[in-house]
C-alpha cells in the first residue's frame, strides 16, 4: 500500500498540491500518508503567473487558508473576470472595442434563458457581457464582487484572486507544513532508477537518498523527473498557439489610494498582447509575443509603450517557453504537476487551475492497493482532454479576430491553425449558442457560460432566425434585462471598491463577529 509522497519542487504547484494532499489524507493522523516537499534554496519559482480561476475558492477553503490569511500575506486582490481589449479589431476600428469574459454566469430567477432572446435583439446593440449580469457594470465601476460582512470565500458576484505569486506560494507551505508536510531544503542532483524503468530514489546533494512510493514532479519547465530522467515526450502546440515568449515588469501606483482594477485587462498587440494585474501595492504588466511575427527590441517598446512613465528604470524579466503539454503526464511511480506537465500562455490564467485540477485528481485516484497502471491509465486520459479542450478554448479568443492590420493577426485566423476540434464547435455554434451538452465537466474547465463570452464577445453570432417562432417570451426577457440593470446599479451603490474592501480585509477579516473587530489571524 502506498503511503509515502515525496514532492519535488516548491513553487504554487508543489504547495497546493503538498497542502491538499495532506489535507485529504490526513497526513498527521496515524495511518495516514506521510508527505515530503524537498524544493532547492538555488531554483527559484517562475512567480509570474499572477491570477486564478474561481475554483482556487474550493482549493484553498479545503485546504484551511481563510480569505483575510490570503489577501495579507499573498497581496491578494479580488479577480471578477478578464476584459480583453481589441481582440476584434485593430485600435481606431469598429465598436465595441472590449468584453468582459465574466466569473458570473448568466441567471434568471424565472428560469428564462436570456442567451436567445439576446441574440435576437431583445436587448438592443449591448453587448452580451453588459446585459445578462450586474457584473461587468459593477467591475467597470471599480467595485468589489463582496462586502466585509460576507464569510470567507462567500459572494454575491463570483470572483477569484490576483495575488503576488511569490507570497502565495509562502502561505501556501505555511498552511502544509501546519498539516504535517514534511519541508526539506536541499538541491536534487541526481533521480535514480529501478530495474522496471521506475523512480528508485532521488538523491539531494546534502539529505542524500530520498525514497518513496510515489513521487510529483513540479520542477517546473526543467521537468527533471518526468521528462529529463522518464522521457516522457512533450507535445508542443506551436501550430496553434504562436506565442513563445513574455516579457514581466512590476509597475508601483502612482499614489497609494489608487483604484485597483478587480479583473485582469487583456489588450491585444500587433504580434500578441500585454497583460495588466492589480495588487494592493502595484500591478504586474507584461507582454506575450511570438518570437515568429517580432523581435525583443520591439516587444520591450510595446511594453514600455503600454506602461508609460510609470515604467521608467525598471528592470524588465523575459521569459521562453513553449505551448504545449505531455500526453503521458503519469510514467510508472510518478506524477508530473504544474510547468513540469504543461503550460499555456497564461490568457486564461490556465496554469494554477491545472495543478488545482491534478491535485484532486491524485487524491482520488491515488493507488491505495497499489493499482498504479490502473490509476496512471485513467490520470493521463483525463489530464490530455482537459489540455486539449483548453488549447480549443485558449485559441477561441485568437481565431474570431478581426484584426488583419499584422500577419499575427492574419496567421491566427487561418483554418489551418485552427484545430479540427475547435472548427467542429464552431460548426455546431452556426445555428446554437453553447450549451451544457457540449460540455464534458470531467475535462473541461471552462463552463458553457465562458465558451458564450469569448464567443460573443468577439463577435460570433448563432443565427437562430430558423426557430425564432420558438420564442415567445420577449417581454419578459426584456424585463429581465432591465432587472438586471438595476442590479447592477444597486451592486456599484452599495458594494465597496476594491481598494476599499481589500484594506478593510487586510486589517478585519471577512464575516461577522470577525468583521467588527476580530482579528481575523
């Protein structure tokens, strides 16, 4: 029976996982797994990849992290979704030159599907992210999607975190080693093999041999166990995805009560696009671009450019990577999670929810009885889906554009970059909106509901005229869509900013009792 983990590399990925393990298993119960993290003082964390999905909710509730321990320690700002500008078209053409892709999904307490009635011009030329929830009126505003008195991780606008990596990953091993994960310092030179092609033993250049019945791989792009020492090959999906590199600059407010964006702003570039993030005390800006369509004089002029005099004498990080993700994600005793497995531009803030989603599936499918193939087997099949329904939806936000003002733009749009998969959505969407019976919750991060913003967004329209007569709600879902305005406009009264909120928590903690004064700690 296996019961000894052994975590190779710290990082958010190592963390998360470390932390959620231990917590599922029990590691200070007797009988229960015991849990080791060896991460090296001399590797640093990659620490840009600054936002979340609002699954980390879930992840770091069931961890033991309260919500005030976050936003303190890890800078935490509260995330409501992401607003892409001119993904459509190029500046100085055509409006809308924005959307939201929301956190909140789309509801009517009558139980009407608005979807429709929008896109038969029930709701005027409004674009869809404005109409069908108060939260993109309220985030526009500068409003935070909770109040001090909701509890920890509670709201009524859904929302998720930006936060400085770095910080994260130190509240993250608090809270492990609190549940009993075993944290060791040392540098691992050497990954040893078994007769069967299996992980033996790590060998750290101070602890020496270090075993275990199974191991994780989170060494980030070194992959050092599953792929320098297991080979497992990775797929790279540069065909598809064309952005290879990134560029990362911390950029301080220009006075201290500056308001705090609670999305991440999106703005399309001629050969990719910058990034924009608020912490409480500065934002983290950057720029991906492909290697292909621009060189890194240029992507560093954008950047700058994009920034402004805010940006003057400051060091700029660059970053090489490459799209894609290992098909066998599980070889023999070993598990690879986070850089190591995969990783995609971080458009979608993809990476963290990935290791969120092979934590859980590690805890369940953990090989109590020692049905390691079995357990592999199943792990692998569900992590290559999720990659390969990610990649459709990550190039869902490239391939509408209308942008042709670059070849970037115009290689984006061509069929052939396009993945069969993604060509056969768009076919179903002709005559439908997304739906819930295209997705697969097993594989799928992104909801129906996300799949309708991007697609929207960027200006796809399902033609329903074939069953317009099917329709016969008009009024109320006009109604509806005015209900909606209002609270929206109730929302940006009575909600605090964001700045506001992220200070009141900051000194409070969220929640009752603890709210009016308690010290949240």
């Amino acid at each position: 029976m296996s019961k000894r983990i052994l975590i190779v590399g710290g990082g958010t990925a190592g963390w998360l996982t470390a932390g959620y393990l231990a917590r599922t298993f029990g590691a200070q119960s007797p009988g229960g797994v015991e849990i080791t993290l060896v991460e090296s003082a001399e590797i640093g964390i990659l620490g840009v990849g600054e936002g979340t999905f609002p699954t980390i909710r879930k992840t770091l509730r069931r961890i033991g992290i309260d919500e005030a321990t976050l936003v303190r320690e890890a800078s935490a700002t509260f995330k409501q979704g992401a607003r892409f500008a001119h993904w459509r078209f190029e500046p100085g053409r055509g409006q809308p030159d924005h959307y939201l892709h929301s956190f909140q999904a789309s509801h009517d307490p009558s139980g009407l599907d608005l979807l429709p009635y929008w896109l038969l011009g029930a709701a005027g030329d409004q674009e869809w992210s404005q109409v069908n929830t108060p939260q993109k009126v309220t985030a526009d505003a500068g409003r935070a999607p909770k109040l001090i008195s909701h509890p920890d991780y509670v709201a009524p606008l859904n929302y998720a975190y930006h936060f400085d990596a770095a910080k994260l990953a130190v509240v993250l091993r608090k809270a492990a080693t609190g549940l009993g994960v075993r944290h060791v310092v040392d540098t691992v030179d050497e990954v040893l093999l078994a007769e069967d092609g299996a992980i033996a033993a790590v060998r750290g250049r101070a602890s020496g041999l270090m075993t275990a019945d199974l191991y994780v791989d989170c060494t980030g792009f070194r992959a050092q166990l599953i792929g320098q020492t297991l080979k497992s090959p990775y797929k790279s999906c540069r065909p598809v995805l064309f952005c290879d590199s990134a560029l990362a600059m911390q950029v301080p407010y220009d006075r201290p009560d500056a308001p705090i964006a609670s999305y991440t702003i999106s703005t399309a570039q001629e050969a990719g696009w910058t990034w924009d993030i608020g912490l409480d005390s500065r934002r983290g800006v950057g720029h991906v671009f492909s290697s292909d369509h621009t060189d890194l004089d240029a992507a560093e002029r954008v950047l700058r450019g994009y920034v402004g005099k805010a940006g003057d004498g400051l060091d700029i990080r660059h970053i090489k990577f490459e799209a894609g993700y290992r098909e066998i994600n599980w070889v023999k005793n070993c598990v690879a999670i986070g850089l190591s497995s995969g990783f995609f531009e971080p458009l979608e803030a993809t990476g963290i929810v990935f290791a969120e989603v092979a934590a859980v599936m590690l805890a369940t499918l953990f090989p109590w009885g020692g049905e390691m193939e079995t357990a592999a087997r199943q792990y692998n099949e569900l992590m290559r889906r999720r990659y390969e329904r990610t990649l459709d939806f990550i190039k869902l936000h490239y391939c509408l554009s209308e942008r042709r003002d670059t070849a970037f733009w115009r290689d984006n749009v061509a069929a052939s970059t396009i993945p069969d998969s993604l060509h056969d959505l768009l076919d179903r969407w002709r005559f439908r909106p997304p739906d819930a019976i295209d997705i697969d919750p097993n594989v799928d991060i992104f909801t129906e509901a996300s799949w309708q913003y991007v697609l929207y967004g960027m200006g796809y329209r399902s033609d329903l005229t074939p069953k317009a007569g099917v329709y016969r709600y008009f009024n109320e879902a006009r109604a509806a869509f005015a209900d909606i305005r209002k609270q929206a406009d109730y929302a940006c009264q009575n909600l605090p900013t964001h700045r506001d909120l992220v200070e009141l928590a900051q000194r409070r903690g969220f929640g009752g009792d603890k709210a009016e004064g308690g010290d949240a700690r």
